[in-house]
C-alpha cells in the first residue's frame, strides 16, 4: 500500500484538489478524503485508480516517493490497456478546444460495454470522433458523417488512434500492448495519412446498430 502522503503530494505538484483528483480517476472525492486522512483503508482497485490518473499526467508515485516521468513514449499492458487509453484521451482533450479522436482500423461490434461507456464520455466533452473501417460494415454506432470505408483487402483489426500530439498502436502478442507516443510531428504525420484515406473512402449509407454513442 502507498503512503497516503503521496497522494497528497502529488496532488500539489499538479496543482489538484480532491474533487480535480475524482474527476480524473473516476473516485469519490469522499473517498480520496478517507484515503489520505487515514480513515479508511481504500481497496486496491480504487488505489489503481488514483495511480493511473495521476501517471496520465506524468506523476508516478512509488514507495520512495513521487516522481516525475518521461512520457515521450509510454507502454500500456494487460486486458484493460484500451480502457486506460480511452481514459488518456478523455484527460489529455477535454479542455481543449476544437479537438478530435481519430481511429483507423476500428470495428465498433466489438466494443465492449466500458468501452462504449468511455466513447460516450469523450463526446459528451465536445471532443469528435472519425473512424476508418472495413468496406461494407455497417454496424455503426456515430453519425454516418463520421465514417470512411477502408477496402477490404487492406483493412486489419489492428486500431491506432491519433488524438493531440498523441499517437497510439496496439499490438496483440502474449499480451496486449499499447505504445503511445507523444510527439507532435509524428502524430502528425499519421494524422495526414488518415486525411488522405479519408478523403479517398466511401461513406457509409446505412446503420444497423443496435445501440447508438
């Protein structure tokens, strides 16, 4: 378990208060309270998410300490690594203007639930959302607007997201595993080869989701 003086330091060098602290990591402010007054013993599920939100915004916090991180290029692992690259996205745009999430590759059949959840969650912030998918898919779940088709013979289940100065890949091994990269011109550069697929697809004319973002 971290020492709760962590927490609390932590939250001062990102400038946070307890309530910023919920709305990043999803715990009650109450919550964080009994946590770091030595009240209550919080679950290790809800110390996990205290950890995530705080390393999103480059802070680790270790038994040492609290240190700040190198988030040039960043390694998500394990089932849940697309939900905490969802969450990334949600964190690093909502107080941006203007903003967007593009995916390439993407199937929304295969959204799970938490992940329609967080696709929700980053629209109701104002940030938009385009995809590219497989010719012929009409399981949609946004606007028709937001879709280009991708020719069957070059589309792979493989999803990449390009979102600010973020570029995501996954890859699937023994393991899934997500690298985010944080460099202006290489998400750019990913983000003009989106731009050119797009422009050359064809929009879908109908939907047959059963469930709507």
């Amino acid at each position: 378990m971290i020492d709760r003086k962590y927490i609390r330091g932590a939250r001062a060098i990102l400038g946070w208060s307890r309530d910023d602290l919920s709305d990043e990591s999803g715990v009650p402010a109450v919550t964080i309270k009994t946590f770091e007054t030595g009240d209550k013993i919080p679950t290790l599920e809800t110390v996990n998410k205290i950890l995530s939100a705080f390393h999103r915004h480059h802070i680790k916090i270790t038994a040492n300490g609290v240190e700040e991180v190198d988030d040039s290029v960043t390694v998500i692992e394990g089932e849940n690594s697309f939900i905490k690259l969802l969450e990334d996205v949600y964190s690093y745009l909502k107080d941006e203007a203007d903003e967007e999430l593009l995916i390439l590759n993407a199937d929304d059949s295969k959204s799970p639930q938490d992940v329609i959840n967080l696709y929700r969650r980053i629209r109701s912030a104002g940030i938009g959302m385009r995809q590219l998918v497989e010719e012929g898919n009409t399981y949609l779940m946004g606007d028709l607007d937001e879709y280009r088709y991708i020719s069957k013979q070059y589309f792979v289940n493989r999803v990449s997201l390009i979102y600010g100065d973020k570029y995501a890949v996954i890859a699937r091994g023994a393991e899934k595993k997500i690298t985010i990269f944080k460099d202006f011109e290489t998400a750019e550069a990913q983000r003009n080869l989106f731009e050119i697929v797009w422009s050359h697809g064809e929009k879908p004319t109908e939907s047959v989701a059963d469930e709507r973002f």
